[in-house]
C-alpha cells in the first residue's frame, strides 16, 4: 500500500531535543520544593506533556517556553526530509504533547510554516496523549486519510511506538535522537528503529513503500 501521510513527532524526531523537556520540568518542581529523579523525568517523555504533569503533580509550561524561544533547531536532515516527502505528495502532520502555545512557538522559529506540512496536533487538541492513538487519529482526519495502514508514525520515544500499535499504523518507526535508546524502543512494536529521520525515505524505498 502506498503511503499517504507521514506523521511525525516534534521534539526528539524532528526537532533537537536538547535538555529543555527534563530541565523545564525539573526547574518547575524545584520552585516549589520538589526534586525531580532524571528516572521520573525520563518515566514521563514522549507522553503529553498535560499527562507527565498531571503524573508528577502539576506545574507550568513557561520554563519549557522559555528555553525553546532561546534556540529551538532542527534534527539535521528533518527539513529536507518532509520537504522531499510533500514533493512525493505525501501529507505531512506533526504532533506532539505539548500545548499549542508552545508548539506553535517552535514551528514559528522554526518557520516551518513555509514546508507545506498539513498541520500540528497538540495535546491541547486531544482528550488523551500518547500512548494512545489519538494524536495520530487526529492527525489522519486533519489530512483527509482513512486507512491506518497508509499512515507512517515516526518518533523517539516508547509512547511513540505504543501509539502508533494503538492507531494500527502501517509502519511505525523509531529513531535515536531523542529521549530513549534503542533498547528501550526495541521493547515495543515497530517496524524499525532508524539513526535518525534523515534515514527515513531510503527505508521507505527499500521496504516498497514509496
């Protein structure tokens, strides 16, 4: 079958994930008392941020804001990736467990406005994060796709790969860059784990799905 639409996570697939999420988090408990283990921060990435909050007591965002307007940038290859992907006709969602305030910062500084990408659904957007399916559920109706089976998810986190199990993707796909390593990918369904993004249409053609 072939593809339709491409949806990839932001932070730690396409975008540089850096230290933001965990130093964000940490530095808002910290201001109230509380010391947060780099284990619970880690137990929470790839899940909405709404939820990893809520899991760990409930704070702010403004921290995570705050470092991304200093210098969000791009997963060397991502650009040029779903550009390449658009150009195939091939739609393009990103989404993320970040409020829209702040995912709409980063494509800002980002300007990925400019890459043709259908759109961004955020964990404002949904009633549940990963690891459920709807990011991915919201993703496909935003582009006007049925079929699960035509859809590639793509992120770095095991609540990445658990969402695309979920939503019955036809190729879920982890990469390296972010939060979590190849073992701890390698524990949930996958179609394969890759480097990074810049490896995904080689894989794609390899595997006849382009």
């Amino acid at each position: 079958m072939r593809i339709a639409l491409v949806v990839f996570d932001m932070v730690g697939t396409t975008v540089q994930a850096g230290d933001e999420v965990p130093w964000s988090f940490r530095e808002a408990f910290r201001s109230v008392g509380i010391t947060l283990s780099g284990e619970e921060v880690s137990r929470v990435r790839g899940r909405s941020k709404r939820d990893a909050i809520s899991y760990l007591l409930a704070t702010r965002l403004e921290t995570l804001r705050a470092a991304y307007r200093a210098g969000a940038r791009a997963i060397p290859g991502a650009e040029e990736v779903m550009c390449s992907l658009r150009r195939a006709e091939i739609e393009v969602v990103l989404t993320t467990g970040l409020d829209r305030e702040t995912a709409q910062l980063l494509v800002k500084g980002l300007d990925w406005d400019s890459l043709g990408l259908r759109g961004v659904v955020t964990g404002d957007d949904v009633c549940r994060g990963r690891p459920a399916p709807d990011l991915i559920h919201s993703a496909m109706a935003m582009a006007n796709v049925e079929d699960a089976r035509s859809v590639v998810a793509v992120g770095d986190t095991s609540s990445d790969l658990e969402a695309g199990a979920a939503a019955k993707v036809g190729w879920s796909v982890g990469v390296l860059t972010g939060a979590h390593s190849r073992t701890q990918l390698e524990a949930h369904p996958h179609s394969v784990i890759l480097e990074s993004v810049r490896s995904l249409p080689r894989w794609l053609g390899e595997v006849g799905a382009l």
